[in-house]
C-alpha cells in the first residue's frame, strides 16, 4: 500500500492584498505573508513597516520557542538587547535566538521595513522590563 502524501501547492502573496494587523507598538503594523493560512508549518514571515519614531515605544520582549530572523528592506532598525544597542542598515540581517531580550525600532528617518521570519511559527511574545 502506498503512502498517502500531503498534497502541495505553491502559494504567491501579492502585498498589496494581504492582511496587516497593528503591533504591539505605536505606528508599526505587520503584513501577513507566509504562516499557516497559507499551509505553512515550520515557519512564519510577515513584514514590519515602522515609522520613525522613539526607541522608548518599542516593547522590550523575547521568544522562548523560536528564532528570530530580521532582513532590513529598506531603513535604518535599531536593536536593543540586556547590553548593547545594534544599529542595522538596509540589507542586513539579524538573528535572534530563542531566550535573547531584545526591542526593535526604526533609527532612522524614513519608513523602515523589516522581513521577519519566526521558526517555528505561532512566537511567544514575553513583554520585559527595559533593561537599565
């Protein structure tokens, strides 16, 4: 008897149609790309479009079951972490491991957009204390 498979599709998300949601931030909102709506299992991908604004307002958290990936499109990302500030230009990467607290912001003057990639999908999100 042969195995029965999973059928597989290929999915195109056009950003012009997907669904976006607020973030846990002021003047940020997500745009949904690949997660399980569209059969994804292991991972998560969705841009981030950040106004300027201050790093004040960005929530101190971590994930304590997945990783973190943030690609810079376009902008300046400033990261946060327990002991250092990181300044990230448009096309760099970022990788946070699970555990690591870190805020997010956009440094620079310009809208800032960030591809963010959770693996596996469906992140935790523990708000801290800013780190003094």
């Amino acid at each position: 008897m042969a195995d029965k498979k999973e059928p597989r599709t290929l999915t195109v998300v056009d950003l012009s149609t997907t669904s976006t949601r607020p973030m846990a931030r002021p003047g940020g909102r997500s745009l949904r790309l690949v997660d399980a709506a569209v059969g994804a299992k292991n991972l998560d991908m969705h841009m981030n479009i950040l106004q300027p604004g201050s790093r004040a307002s960005a929530p101190y958290h971590l994930h304590t079951n997945a990783e973190n990936i943030y690609f810079v499109l376009e902008g300046n990302l400033g990261l946060r972490t327990e002991d250092e500030d990181v300044f990230v230009d448009a096309g760099c990467a970022v990788f946070i491991p699970p555990g690591v607290a870190h805020s997010v912001w956009n440094s620079g003057q310009t809208e800032a957009r960030i591809l963010e990639i959770y693996t596996p999908p469906n992140a935790d999100f523990v708000r801290l204390e800013p780190a003094e």
